[in-house]
C-alpha cells in the first residue's frame, strides 16, 4: 500500500529501510523523500514505521530464543 503518494512510497519499502538501518522518520524522511511535497503522509509513515520497528523487534527476539532453546 502506499504511504506517500507524492514520493511513490509504499509499507513495503519503509520497512526494507527499517531492515536497511532506519530508526526514525526523519532518517526515513531523509532516504525515501516522504513527507517533503505535501505533508499529509506524515501520519501514516509514522505508523507504518512504528510498525515495522515493532515487528523487526519481535523477529529479533523470536531469534535469540530459538537459539537460545
């Protein structure tokens, strides 16, 4: 789905980013160009990088237990 319109972002590529490195919107603002045209996105991009963040987290954690067991 896209996020922002205006720079053709989708949920998709947000979280490539946050696989890439990103851990704020304004690293994300700063590599995809999100939120620089008209602005409505903002909220949206927020959410999905919370999102995304929040499921890298937990595969993370999925990992080290399954290691760890």
């Amino acid at each position: 789905m896209y996020i922002c319109v205006c720079k053709a972002v989708s949920d998709k590529r947000i979280e490539r980013s946050v696989e890439q490195g990103v851990r704020r919107l304004k690293d994300l603002k700063d590599m995809t160009g999100l939120g620089s045209c008209c602005g409505k996105c903002v909220p949206e991009a927020r959410r999905a990088l919370s999102d995304a963040l929040a499921r890298q987290s937990a595969q993370q954690h999925f990992m080290q237990v399954a290691v760890a067991a």
